[in-house]
C-alpha cells in the first residue's frame, strides 16, 4: 500500500512492506518533475516509521519544494515505487498517483466604495497555500488578461480601485506554492456607490411643517334641530307599506317629544325597506337631542344597506355632539364598506374635538383624527393607517401637533412598506418639526432597498440623519449636523467630534492609517520622540522571495520612483535587509549589489560579498545581510541584485534563495 500527501510544500510518499514478501533490502522512490527526474533510496534496515502488530512495517519518503523546483516544479510529478531485495534486483515499478489538488474557495467578504472595494479573505484549510487571487471586469464569465487582474499575493485583505457606480463580476480564489495554474474559484456581482450620497438629497429636501386640525361646528345640531316641533308633549309611531313607481316601500316611524318652558327633548327614529327588480336598500335614521338654553346635546346615526347589480354598500356614520354657547365637544364615527365592479374598499374615519372659547386667547381648540383605510382592485391592494393629534390656543397662538402615517401597498410589480411620524409645535410662523421616516420597498425593475430617515426642521434650517440600503445591496449612513459627536456613558468629555467640518479625536488606537498630509505638534514612537524637523517620507517596500541560479544573477527587490522629502529636494537613507537561504547545497557565496536612479540613470552605490569557507567542503548556510546606502533629490528608485559565484576562499557557485526582503526609504527635508 502505498500513498502520497503534499504537506506545505513538501511531497510525502508514505507506505507499508508486504510481510509476505519477506524483508525488502531496500526501496527507490522515483520522482518524475517537470523537466528531470529524482530518485530517493530508503533503507529497510534503519527506515521504517513503524512496525504494525502483523509485522506489517511503515515507510516514508519526501520529495522537497527546492528538489521539486530544481526538478522543474509540477503539483503532480509521477511517482514510482519499486523495491530491491538482498541479491540486488529490483522489483516492477509502481506508481503512484499525486496530484496536489488546489485549494478550496475562500470565504470571502467586502466592503464597498465609490471608488474602492476592500475584501477580506480567509485562510482556507490547506497545508501548502501561498495566496490569493483576484479580477475584476465589467462582463461576465470575467476575462483573465493584465487589466482584470486585480490582485495576486498573500494578504488577506485586498483593496481594489474601481470606477463609481459600476457593475463589476468579481472571480476569486486562493492558490498555493505551485501556482496559478489550478484554482476553484468562485464569482460574485456588486455594484460600486456612486460618488453621490444616497441620503443627502433627502436629508436636505425641505421639510413641511403639519398643521393643527382644523374643527367646525357639528352638523349632527342641524339635524336634530330640524326634529324638534311646536307640540310639548307628543308620541306617535307609524307603520307603512306602499308602491312607488314599481318600488316596494315599507317603513317605520317613532317619535318621542317632551317640552317644558325651555327645556325640551326629541327622540325620532326612521326606519325603511325598499325593493325593485334592480336595487334593495335597508336603512334607519337616529336622532336624539335635549336642550336647555344654551345648553344642548345631539346625536345622529344613519345606517344604510344597498345592493344592485353594479355594487354592495354598507355604511354607519354616528356624530355625538354637546355644547354650551359657543363651548363645544364632539365625536364622529363614519364607517363603509364598497364592493363595485373597480374593486373592494373598507374605510374608517373617527375624529373628535373640544372647543373652548376664551375672551384672552380666543378660540382654545384640541382634536384628533384617525382615517384607516384597505382597498383591493384586479391591480393591486392598499392598507393605511392616518393619525392625527393637535392642540392650539388661539388662531396664531402657540400650537402643536402629531400625525403618524403607515401604508403597505402591493402589486404585480413590487410592494412598498413606508411610516412616517411627525411632530410640530410653535407660534404663529416660528414652528419647529421633527420628522422620522422609514421604508422598505422591493420592485422587479429596480429590486430591494430601504430607507430611515431622521429630520429636524427648525424654522427652515434642516438637519438629521439616515440609513439607507440601494437595490444593489450598498448601505449609507448620512449626518447633516452642525456638530456631530460619540460620547461615552458616564462619561463628561466626548472623544470623537466632528464640527465646522473638522473630526476631532481626544485619543485613537489605529491598526492601519493612510494619510495624505498631516501636522503633528509632537510624535512619540516607543521611546524616540521627534520635534522639530519633520519627517516627511518613510516608504517600505517587500518582495517575495528570489531563486537565484549557480553562476546566474536575480534582481530581488526593483522599485518605481519614490518621493524624497517634500519632493523638491531632499536627503533620502535606504535599507535594503535580506536573508541568504543557502541550504540546498553547501559552500555558497555570492555577491549583492545596490543600485539607485534619482532621474539621471542607474548608478551602482554599493557592493557587499557573502558566503561562508570551510575546511571541510560540505557547510551549509543561512545568513542575514544588509546593504545601505543615502542619495540626495527630490525621488529615488532602487534596485537591488544577487549574483552567485566562488566569492570567497573554497567556496562554490551554488542555487539558493533571497528571502524575507525588506527595503527602507527614510526622506528628510533639508
């Protein structure tokens, strides 16, 4: 049995002797790479990793990523197996299957921009991964080409240019150390922001102020007063049934009356039935009143039932009224429910008021008003709700007011869910509104989006804020302030602010910042402190690691033109530190060279040799180096290259690595 497992970067061939076999003298493991082959011999005797209770005994082999690379580097070389016994012959080979597969889809996430989109990556579950990959385009399946290929590296969070208000397919994977050329990946659509705020069209539209209820007299006293006659004691009820033009009629009457000097009540009920061939009706009129003086009371109800062959109708409307002079209270309930051949509609509308005259303020006035309203038709359904509150003393005295809107709507092309609150309050023309607003609204031509909304209008100077998801899933938070502030609990200072268009911060702890210029008063880092003189350019660039071949040359670090200073002319120290991994093959020296280009061309500043000698021809060595140099004008590139060769006393060209390479600019003005 016999298998193979990628571990890093590194090929592990593992498997077991056969006891019926007898002991092997010895095992060859052939590796056929990319361009040559390698051939591993495990011994028998002293190899095993283990011994089974059968007597069964465990081997293991590795292909390394430096031989696999000197090989040709392939994520699936030919592995063959074969065993060699006591007298020297070898056995068939078998082969092996090997094939490192690439690594699972990230997880991803992002964060959208208007001009930027920065992802964050997770690591996936694989033992070799190097990292990831990115492209963008505007088409999908997305093209693959130098200008859609947005990222390639190892950081988990990727930040990426990209135009505003732009649809973008974003295909992502990771990829481990033998490259690109075998990937799962995985594609997303998103829509950048557009440079234009969502909110603040709407933050700063402006915001009307709602007015106090406006309250008349009830009619229920004209009705009830048309009841009333000359007769001070009377009561009379009627039956009655007749014909009218083909229409069957039947009615009822009562009427109760009572009359003593000035005060009097009446009580008269109707009540009738009519029919024809094309309409029934079924309907009753209350009215009841007392009065004394000034004093009077009314009340009215009229309930009717009609149907046809066009509509069904029913409908109570109920007003109780009482006043005293011009002092009044009342309370209106009208309520109907239509079906017709457009569509079927319930409505409520209930409001009620007290009035009272004052000979200082005038009229002293509060109400209420609630209208609940659901309508269906083949098109489509609407449910809303409408509340009303205000009080005011006076015609332009001091007032305030409430209403509270709520509306679901629904058709064949989407649905909207909307409230809006609204408070008022003020004198004369100094008012000052609150307004809160939310929405959530889904169409099949512009998709899903919501909305809150939180205003002030105080005597035409808007402010507030908001939250609001586009369809394309992009989310904005708004403040229109003149100062806007975080504060802890309790707490009195505030730590972050922002007013008169400047952020202010008491203390920060920032893991990452990107900033275009700044006037720092005094900076402490660790222990060194810096006054005075500003620094004013401090770049670092790293690259990944080079193979340099024997008796050949790498350039390991090459950078663009870098700022010095304040980039007219400055004196500029760079570092470049580096790691010689001359672990493949023993006795390696080389020789690293730095060069810079301030504008006038390349030049060579500095020139070190490292390597070990021995005695003995077979050491092996990893070692730090460092080359420095500074230059004088306003930008710099650098460049710096590793030649290997016999540099020092026995020493031997050899292959090896540059690794963990880091260069230092540090600019000062002059």
């Amino acid at each position: 049995m016999a298998t193979v497992e990628f571990t890093g970067h590194d090929l592990t061939v593992r498997f077991e002797e056969n006891p019926q076999n007898g002991r092997e003298f010895r095992y060859r493991v052939r590796y056929e790479c990319a361009t040559a082959t390698v051939v591993h011999f495990v011994d028998a005797e002293n190899a095993a990793q283990y011994t089974k209770p059968d007597g069964m005994r465990g081997y293991k082999d590795v292909l390394t990523f430096e031989e696999n690379l000197k090989a040709g580097l392939t994520r699936s070389p030919k592995v063959f197996l074969s065993t060699q016994d006591g007298a020297g012959n070898w056995s068939a080979e078998l082969e092996i299957d090997a094939l490192n597969p690439a690594p699972d889809v990230p997880p991803m996430t992002w964060f959208n921009g208007y001009d930027m989109v920065r992802f964050n990556f997770l690591k996936p579950d694989d033992t070799d991964w190097a990292g990831f990959c990115v492209w963008a385009d505007t088409q999908s399946p997305v093209r693959k080409d130098q200008i859609t290929s947005k990222y390639i590296g190892p950081n988990n969070e990727v930040s990426l240019s990209l135009l505003p208000d732009t649809d973008y397919f974003i295909t992502y994977a990771a990829y481990d150390a033998f490259g690109t050329d075998l990937l799962n990946e995985a594609t997303v659509q998103l829509h950048t922001l557009s440079e234009e705020s969502i909110l603040l069209p709407v933050l700063t539209e402006p915001l009307e102020h709602i007015a106090a209820l406006q309250v008349k007299s009830s009619t229920a006293f004209l009705k009830v007063a048309s009841a009333y006659s000359n007769n001070n004691h009377r009561a009379i009820e009627e039956l009655k049934t007749s014909i009218e033009d083909g229409t069957l009629v039947s009615s009822k009457v009562l009427i109760l009356e009572t009359r003593v000097d000035d005060a009097e009540s009446i009580l008269q009920l109707e009540q009738e039935t009519r029919a024809n061939a094309d309409e029934a009706i079924s309907q009753q009129v209350l009215l009841m009143g007392a009065r004394v003086d000034d004093a009077e009371t009314a009340i009215s109800q009229e309930l009717i039932a009609r149907a046809n062959a066009d509509e069904a109708l029913t409908e109570m409307n109920t007003q109780l009224a009482s006043r005293i002079g011009d002092n009044e209270a009342q309370f209106n309930d009208k309520i109907q429910n239509l079906v017709d051949a457009d569509g079927a509609l319930s409505q409520r509308i209930t409001d009620q008021s007290a009035v009272w005259n004052s000979d200082i303020d005038g009229k002293i006035t509060a109400a209420s008003q609630s209208i609940t309203t659901a309508y269906a038709d083949a098109d489509g359904a609407l449910s809303e709700r409408i509340d009303s509150l205000s009080a005011q003393m006076g015609d332009d005295g001091w007032m305030a007011a409430i209403e509270e809107v709520s509306r679901t709507i629904a058709d064949g092309d989407g649905a909207l869910g909307e409230r809006i609150d609204q408070i008022t309050a003020g004198y004369d023309d100094q008012l000052v509104s609150i307004q809160q607003s939310m929405s959530a609204q889904g169409s099949t031509v512009d998709g899903l989006s919501a909305q809150y909304t939180l205003r002030i209008n105080n005597n035409g100077r808007v402010s507030g804020f908001g939250l609001a998801s586009d369809p394309n899933g992009n989310s904005e938070m708004a403040f229109l302030a003149d100062r806007f502030l975080i504060a802890h609990a309790g707490g009195a200072e505030y730590p972050f602010e922002v007013v008169a268009g400047q952020v202010r911060i008491k203390e920060a702890v920032i893991e990452r910042a990107n900033i275009k210029g700044a006037q720092i008063d005094d900076l402490s880092v660790n222990t060194l402190k810096i006054a005075g003189g500003a620094i004013t350019a401090n770049q670092v660039a790293t690259a990944a690691d080079a193979y340099v071949l024997a008796n050949g040359s790498a350039d390991f670090i090459t950078t663009g033109f870098m700022t010095i200073g304040d980039g007219v002319f400055g004196t500029g120290t760079i570092d470049v530190s580096f790691t010689i991994d001359a672990t493949l093959e023993y006795d390696a020296s080389c020789q690293v060279l730095l060069y810079t280009d301030i504008g006038s061309g390349w030049m060579l500043n500095k020139q070190i040799t490292l390597g070990i000698s021995t005695d003995n021809g077979n050491t092996y060595s990893r070692y730090f180096g460092q080359v420095s140099t500074v230059v004088d004008g306003p930008q710099v590139r650098v460049l710096a290259r590793c030649v290997s060769g016999a540099f020092t006393p026995r020493s031997v060209a050899r292959n090896f690595y540059v690794r963990d390479i880091v260069m230092t600019l540090n600019g000062a003005k002059r």
